[in-house]
C-alpha cells in the first residue's frame, strides 16, 4: 500500500542510537525515508548511521542533550537543515531508574523528568515550529505502561511518561489545524539496556511471559510497523492517540 511509504520524508529520532530509538530508525528508513539519529553517544549513532545507509537511504547524525533546550532546539535545526524539511520526529530519548519513592532524590526526579519530559516539549516545540511552517508533520512521541499503570519503584519514570501523554494531547491539539499530527507509542516490556538488568532474572523473565498474552517479551524491530504507521500517511486522520505495543499486557489479566 502506497499510503505507508515513505520515501521523500525526512525523520529525525532521538535516542536513535540504541534500542528502541534505533529500531524505529531502520523502520522508517525500511519504509523509505532518510533519518537522522541523535543523542549524546557519536559511536553508537555513526554505527546506525551506516545501516540506514545499507538500506539505500540518507542518514545524518547530530549530537546533543536532549534536556538541555538549546541542545533540543540545535539538533532539530541542523535535522530540518539537511534537506530543507523535516516530516517525522520521534522523540525516542529516555532513560529510567527504579528507586522507592521514599529514597528518590531532588537530583534523580529532575535528571529523569527533566530527559524524559522536558526534553521532548523541547524538541518537539522546535520541530513544531518547522513543521507548522511547513503545513504538515508527524511528532511521534515513546510512552510507556507506566503513562496507564501504577507500578512500584518507578514514580518519577510514571509522572515523565504520563507527563508525555499529556503533551500528545495538548499538541495535538494545538497543532493539529496546522497538518500537524501527534500521537504516542507506548511499548511494553522490551529488551535494551534500559531494560538489562530486570531480563537478567530468569524468574521476572518466566513471570512476564506468563502475563503477555502474545507470550514473550518485545524486541525493537516489533515497533516498526506502527511506527512506520504513525510517520506515514497512511495514519493522515489520527491524531492525539497512544498506542500500545505491549503484546496485549495491558489490556489483560491471568485468570
Ligand atoms: P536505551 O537503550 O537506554 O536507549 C535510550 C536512548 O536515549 C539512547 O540512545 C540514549 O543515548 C538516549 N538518551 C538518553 N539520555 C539522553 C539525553 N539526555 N539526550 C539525548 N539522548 C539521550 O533505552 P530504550 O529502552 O531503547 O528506551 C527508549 C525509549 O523507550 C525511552 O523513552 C524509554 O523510556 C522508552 N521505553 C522503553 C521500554 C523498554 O522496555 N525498553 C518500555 C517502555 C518505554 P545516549 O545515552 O548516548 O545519549
């Protein structure tokens, strides 16, 4: 179906580096478009730099902090630069710590809120910008079960990704008379190095497998295709939106 291509478009993915960033990169260079990868590690990006490049597509790679706003705004301006637009942004970027409440530090809820949330306000206000000039977009942003559920441990990681759905929305909103579209993928449990430590137990990994009805953890390629969805035309009348990609945890409970 010709409305998923996306050759022409032009996709910039934070966190592209690694994990699911970099799954979501070679997806939509799969699909047809020319990426560029950012976050603060130039070897890992030059490493996914080459296998979009393997796929037949232009690939740029730009560094920075995303929490840092003038990082955000910078990234975003050398991404729109490259070929004078900017179709696609995935605000991919993200890192956790599990901590109870009772011990979570000043320093540990900004460092957290401050890469999770402020970053992506920061660097889709700077893709909006071109992309509302341009008259058309999609902001694609990375959730999570914790933006619908309560999980112990994980209180400044929760208020961040429910803060990011939030955002969708009012984005969404704002933007959306503009050809601006914006919604969420919120994955479940998927192996990275965000996730290293928790797979490390054999006993959390047979618990988890019993609970996803689909019968097994997620891996990045598995965010492809509604990635590649929300980037495309193919979503043109969707806007606002989060979509699950947990294997059907969320929605279900063991007998
Ligand atoms: P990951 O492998 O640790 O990748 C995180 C990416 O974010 C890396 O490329 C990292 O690069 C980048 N990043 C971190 N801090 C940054 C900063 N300040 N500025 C720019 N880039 C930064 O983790 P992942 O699992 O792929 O996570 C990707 C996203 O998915 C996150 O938003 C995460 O919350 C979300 N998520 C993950 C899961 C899961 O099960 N893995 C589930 C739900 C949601 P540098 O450190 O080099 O900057």
């Amino acid at each position: 179906m010709r409305e998923f291509s996306l050759e022409g478009k032009v996709a910039l993915i934070t966190g592209g580096g690694r994990g699911l960033g970099r799954g979501i990169a070679l997806a939509l260079a799969e699909a047809g478009a020319d990426v560029v990868v950012a976050s603060r590690t130039l070897g890992e990006l030059e490493a996914v730099a080459e296998e979009i490049q393997a796929k037949g597509r232009r690939a740029l790679v730009v560094t920075g902090d995303v929490s840092v706003p003038q990082d955000a705004r910078r990234m975003v301006e050398e991404a729109a630069g490259w070929q004078a637009r900017l179709d696609v942004l995935v605000n991919a970027a993200g890192v956790n710590k599990r901590l109870p409440s009772l011990e979570v530090t000043e320093e540990e809820w900004d460092w957290i809120l401050g890469v999770n949330l402020k970053g992506t306000f920061f660097v889709s206000q700077a893709a909006g910008e071109v992309m509302v000039q341009q008259g058309g977009g999609s902001i694609i942003n990375i959730a999570s079960l914790l933006s619908a559920v309560g999980i112990p441990t994980l209180a400044p990681y929760a208020a961040s990704k429910t803060g990011v759905v939030g955002l969708t929305r009012v984005l969404a909103a704002e933007w959306g008379p503009h050809g601006v579209r914006v919604n969420a993928i919120a994955p479940g449990y998927f192996r990275t190095k965000m996730t290293e430590r928790l797979f490390s137990d054999p006993e959390w990994v047979g618990r988890l497998k019993r609970q996803v009805p689909l019968g097994r953890e997620g891996f990045p390629e598995d965010l492809g295709g509604a990635a590649v969805f929300l980037a495309s035309d193919a979503s043109r009348y969707v806007t606002g939106q989060v979509i699950y990609v947990d294997g059907g945890y969320l929605a279900t409970r063991e007998a």
